[in-house]
C-alpha cells in the first residue's frame, strides 16, 4: 500500500528483514524453524541416489559461517540433477555416456548454486535442510 504525501510517494516500511546471517541462525541451531539465507553452495560432502530418492549434503556459506545442509529431493531434481531420480538410475544401467554427462552438468550447476535459501531447522534430523533456492540474479 502507497500513500501520498505532499506530492511524494512513500513506499511501505518492511517490517522484517529479507534474509537471516547464518551466524545468527546458529546460535539457535536447536529449536525446530525455518530461516531464510543468502547462501552459496561450497562443497559437496555426499550424494546419493541408489534408493530412488535423491540424498544430497552440501556445505553452504554466507560470510559469517558454514553449515552442513542436506537440499531437499525436490531441489535436487529440479535445480541439480534436472530429472527424477528414479530416470537417473535406470540411465545408469542403460546410456553410461548420458548418465556421466548428466553428473557433470550437475556438478557444473552444483558449483554456481547460490541464492535465497529456505532452510528448516528440525529435531529430529541431523542436519537442517535447504527446502527451496531462489536465485538473487
């Protein structure tokens, strides 16, 4: 909502801010919430994706810390790997120069992922979970 004053257009006061420090995100890493990060992937620390569900543990980093996230299955497919698990497995066993082309790409797109994080903090999970990227660009 605008409001006019004197001639002048006055843009509404953002109450919240658009993104939380990692830093500060983790001095609570314990109690069950989503945060929002202005976070690049650094490394990879694992991947699977033999049970027909992607398994991916990245390292991400936003200037005041690192954190060992997993990226959720969905993220995985859509924004890393660009395909459902389960065809990535049978490309395995049937088109070895596709599926080695496939992991490069994701490799490739892996090493430029940066964005708008939302991540969710839960109990019972080792570690939190990156649920949707949005890119800044």
């Amino acid at each position: 909502v605008y409001k006019r004053q004197e001639d002048e257009i006055v843009a509404p006061v953002r109450k919240d801010p658009p993104f939380t420090y990692l830093a500060e995100a983790l001095r609570d890493s314990k109690t069950p919430r989503k945060v929002t990060v202005k976070a690049v992937v650094i490394a990879v620390d694992k991947y699977t994706f033999e049970k027909g569900i992607y398994s991916l543990c990245v390292k991400i980093d936003d200037g005041t810390a690192t954190l060992d996230v997993d990226l959720s299955p969905l993220e995985c497919q859509n924004l890393v790997f660009g395909m459902p698990c389960p065809e990535l497995i049978s490309l395995k066993s049937s088109d070895l120069s596709q599926y080695n082309e496939v992991l490069r790409i994701a490799g490739r797109r892996l090493s430029s992922l940066e964005g708008m994080m939302e991540i969710h903090f839960f109990r019972e999970q080792a570690r939190p979970v990156v649920i949707s990227i949005r890119s800044c660009k």
